[in-house]
C-alpha cells in the first residue's frame, strides 16, 4: 500500500505554476453540495465587486466624478466576501478585522476631506491585508506595484478622476486573478483532502487486510485445534468402551469360563448398552467431523449394485426377524462402474435402510435404484412403517431432533442418523427428500451426481 | 473362516501392546484357543523377551512408549535371528491408506482395533502368512 502511494507521487507531473493553470486548466469540478455553496457565494461577490469597479471606470471615462455611494456600496460587497472567504476558511479571523478597520479608516479621512481621493488607499489598505494573508509572495507583488500608484494619488491631494480610474482597472485586475486563485486554491484544497482521504482508505485497506488475515490464522488454528480435539477425544472415548465390549465378548463367548444364566443376561446388557454407546459416539464423532467439513468427499469408481448386494444379504436377517416383504428394484440400465464416495453412500443408504426396518413391524421395505437423467441417480427408501407427523418433517434432518422425544419413547437411538444421512448427501452435492403419511409409511429419496467412467478406465478398472 | 484347533495350540505369540485390557483381551482369545502367549508392554521389552522365546509370530501395536511398532519392527528386520518371524500389526487407526503403509514398511498383516474377541481369530488367520496356518 505504502509503495502503492509513493508510485503515485512518483508519477505525478511536475506542477506548473499558479498562472500556468489558470490559464490552461479547467475550473475544479465540486461536489460536494456545501463546497459548492461556498465557492458560489464567493464567486458572486467578487463579480458583484468586479462589476461595481467597472462601472467606476465607465463612469470616468464619461468624466463623470466618483459618488462615494457607489465606492461604498463597493466597499460593503468587499466586506461581505471577506466575511464569507473567513467563513470559508479562506482567511483568519484577525485578518477579517484589520481588513474591516483599513477599509473603514479611509472613509473617516474622506468625511475630513471630501477632496482627498480616499479609495485607491482604502483598496490598497484591502487587497494588502487580503493578499497577505492569502497569498505569501505574488500577493505582495501585486500590492507593491499598486500601493506606489495609490501613495501617489494620496499625496497629491486634489481629486483625479484619471487616477482613480488607474487605481480601479488595478483592483479589477487584482479581483480578478483573486478569483482565479481562489478556484485554484480551492481546487488544490480537494486535491489534498482527496489525497488524504485515498491514503486514508489505503492504509485502512491494510489494516483490514492486516486484521482480516490474523483472524484467518485464528480460525485455522482454532481449526486445527479442534481436528486435534476430535482426533484425541475419539480415541479416549473409544478405548474404555472398547474394553468393556471386549471382555463382555469373551464373557459370553465362555472363554472366561462358564457363567450362569442370569449372569449371562447381565453380560448381554452390558454389551447391549456399550454397543449402543459406542455408536453414539461414533455417530456424534461423525457429525462433528462433518459439521468442522473435515469430510473428505473421495470419489472413485466403485460399483453400485455390488455395494447393494452387500448391504441387502446384511439387513436380509432384519426383514426375516419382523417378517418383512423385502423388495429391492434397479434399474436394468445401471452401469457396472459409476465413480462416486462409495463409503459415504454406503453410509446413507445403510443408515436409511436401519431406519425403515426399525420404524416398521408390518408390510414391506422397498429399496429402489433409478435413473434420473444422464449423470444423477436415485436411491429410494420406503417402508410402510410408523410414519412421520407432518410437523416432524420440518426437523426431521435436525441433530439430537426426534419424532417423539419423550423418555418413554418406543425406539431407540441418538437422533443423529438423518442428520448425518443429511449432511453426506449435501456433502456430495446430493438432495435428500422425504414424503411420509402418519401409520402409513415414509419414503426417502436420495439422488446422487454419480459420473460414469469412460469406456478406457471401465476396462482398467475391470482388469 | 475355519480354524484348525491343533494348528493354534502349537502357536507361540508375542503380543507387544501397552494398553493392558487390550493385551488381556489378546492373550485370553489366544490362551482359550490354544496358544501360549507372551506378554510385552512396549518394543524394548518384546525385544529383550526374544533373546529367550522363538514366537511362531508377533502382533505388535504401532503407538507405544519407548519403543514403538514401527522401530521394532526395523530391529527385528534387522537381526537374522529374528526376520523371518511373522509380524501382524495391531492399531487403533482405522484410515484409508493404512493397510498400504504398515504393509509396505515389512508387516506382514493388519488387524485394527478395537478387535472382537469373537471374530479374533478369523481375522487373525486370514493376515497369516500359510505356512503357519497348516
């Protein structure tokens, strides 16, 4: 940003002079609405002094003698564009006075002495201040040169109307390269203010930048930490647990020796309930994992239908024990090798299906595989079991969310399988649905994008 | 999976494991089964029981204090004594990818714990070379 800001100043043309840019350049575009009341007012009251000393002028030309009424009228322009200029920020306030008390002064001199051509010295005693404070060395020129011309006329104490013309046709010049350094002067004013206000945003632009990336590093480290957490809390959690299952295993397996029959009974609800809590912890280790996006969507051809083969000779014993019909359907069309997350399907259809044969005692379960279009398939669940209240099917994706979740409740489990099923399936940029009529059964569809590999890697996979 | 019981009793095992259950776990299974077991609760101890024991083969854990799998397994490589002895190895990673790296740094199978009691040895038998399992 620093090296950004140099680059300009570096680029910037050599700036010509004050005159050089009047002369050639445009007048400063001003937008902002207080800005250019501002300049406007400032601007008219010049004119409306400019016009004054004109008509001074053409008045001696016509020979014509100077009526104080119209130098004061003059003067009093004079007075308000100061006071607007000071307003403006233009001049300092103790400026503002002097100008007032030298342009007040001549006009005493003048009530003493009617003959005295008090002007030129009042707008000597004015445009000295002005320029002054202003304008540190042309201004002073300009004074310089005019106050000789003035002294002059002072001194030469009868009334000139040539000589006061000289002096007007000096403060028309003088008004008039005021105006144009009050626009230049202006113009440079938004110049810097822009400059300013671009180094400010620049160097806010960097901290932010700055800020934005310490709070990248916090959230990757809070990350990591996390993945770090997980990875820990799932072995800890894990390794007990596994213990119990394990000598509960070898417990009833009699390779403890024999135990009794309500020992036995015992033992097999110890195991029961490990198991049950080892799930929980994997599914809630799963969600977790999914939720931090440490889910690593790895896709490779795999095939299907054998994945199905496998999942249904595995829940076939659960159809058989509630005397289920069990019905599985794919598409003829299904090719032998589609590339996809093989586990992560695996993990859906599997948490799907335990799903429909825990919540069904009677009539059926329907696994479908179907063709949606070119590249996306479906995977249909169905059953005709309990069912889902309508209200249920608004949470039913939720974690730690069940349809009844009252203590007594019926069916077990964490809560947490939809939920995973869920996020997998989003994670796989799939959509999951579900229809469901209370006592009449649910259906889950799942599709999935699932590419088909070209004939050349079809071949290398089947070899 | 069947499993030749005269086969197992004639098995001499070194489990190298420091979680304690775990090693009990393995040692009863074995020990129901038939086989003599030798217990070792990290590397330097299992390397320092085999200059007594001659193990038909070893389950060694990977993780482990003082020495773990990895470097016994490299000292065992390294002995003529001992580089032919079968080693299977024993560990709680789970991960895609595993059964590629222990079996490229010389094991010569891969159980993953937790392992059950149940289907202990099944799954035992398929990671053995076959000269053990006759």
């Amino acid at each position: 940003m620093k090296e950004a800001i140099s680059d300009q100043h570096q680029s910037k043309p050599e700036k010509p002079g004050w005159f050089a840019r009047w002369l050639l350049e445009p007048l400063p575009r001003v937008t902002d609405p207080g800005q250019r009341r501002k300049v406007r007012l400032l601007a008219s009251f010049h004119l409306t002094n400019i016009a004054l000393l004109m008509l001074n002028i053409l008045r001696g030309l016509r020979g014509e003698s100077h009526t104080p009424i119209y130098s004061l009228l003059g003067q009093v322009a004079a007075i308000i564009f100061v006071y607007v200029m000071a307003r403006a920020g233009y001049i300092k306030t103790s400026s503002v006075i002097t100008v007032l008390f030298s342009m007040v002064m001549p006009y005493t001199m003048l009530l003493e002495n009617p003959n005295r051509p008090a002007e030129p010295f009042a707008w000597l005693a004015l445009s000295l201040v002005l320029t002054s404070a202003l304008f540190p060395w042309y201004g002073t020129v300009i004074v310089g040169a005019l106050a000789a011309g003035s002294i002059i006329a002072y001194l030469n104490l009868t009334p000139s109307v040539m000589f006061g013309d000289v002096a007007n046709v000096l403060m028309l010049i003088i008004n008039l390269t005021i105006l144009t350094i009050i626009f230049t002067n202006h113009r440079d004013r938004l110049e810097a203010a822009r400059q300013l206000e671009l180094r400010e945003v620049n160097s806010q632009l960097k901290k932010q930048a700055e800020q934005l990336n310490i709070a990248l590093e916090k959230a990757k480290e809070a990350n990591r930490l996390k993945s770090d957490f997980l990875a820990t809390m799932s072995h800890e959690l894990r390794t007990p647990l596994n213990a119990i299952i394990g000598f509960t295993e070898i417990m009833l397996a009699g390779m403890g020796g024999q135990i009794d029959e309500d020992a036995t009974h015992m033992t097999e609800r110890i195991h029961a309930n490990s198991k049950r809590q080892l799930t929980l912890i994997n599914d809630v280790l799963d969600l977790a994992k999914i939720e931090s996006r440490r889910v690593d969507i790895v896709k490779k051809p795999f095939s299907l239908q054998a994945m199905i083969n496998g999942l249904v000779s595995e829940t076939e014993v659960l159809a058989k024990q509630k005397n289920l019909d069990y019905q599985v359907k794919i598409d003829p069309n299904l090719p032998d090798v589609l590339i996809g997350d093989q586990g992560h399907i695996e993990q859906v259809i599997s948490n799907l299906l335990s799903n429909a044969f825990k919540f069904t005692e009677r009539g059926h379960v329907r696994l479908m595989v179907s063709r949606l279009d070119e590249d996306r398939w479906t995977i249909n669940v169905s059953d005709s079991g309990v069912g889902i209240p309508p209200h249920a099917l608004e949470y039913i994706f939720d974690p730690f969310r069940q349809v009844d979740s009252s203590p007594e409740r019926v069916f077990q489990g964490t809560g947490l399988g939809l939920a995973i099923v869920d996020e997998l399936v989003r994670a796989m940029d799939g959509t999951i649905k579900v229809e469901s009529a209370l006592g009449r059964g649910s259906i889950f569809v799942v599709s999935l994008p699932l590419d088909r590999v070209t004939q050349a890697e079809d071949r290398k996979v089947q070899a | 999976m069947t499993i030749n019981k005269a086969v197992v009793s004639n098995w001499e095992v070194l489990v190298v494991e420091d979680e304690k259950d775990n090693r009990e776990i393995a040692f009863r299974v074995l020990t129901f089964h038939g086989a003599k077991v030798h217990e070792a609760e990290h590397g330097a101890v299992g390397m320092a029981l085999l200059d007594d024991i001659n193990p038909t083969f070893i389950l060694l854990d990977l993780s482990m204090p003082v020495m773990d799998g990895w470097e016994m397994l490299k000292q065992l490589k390294a002995n003529p004594k001992t580089a032919a002895i079968p080693v299977i190895a024993l560990t709680a990673h789970a991960l895609v990818g595993d059964r590629e790296r222990v079996i490229e740094a010389g094991f010569d199978g891969y159980i993953s714990k937790p392992f059950s009691p149940i289907t202990f040895l099944a799954d035992l038998t398929k990671e053995l070379p076959e000269a053990i399992k006759v």
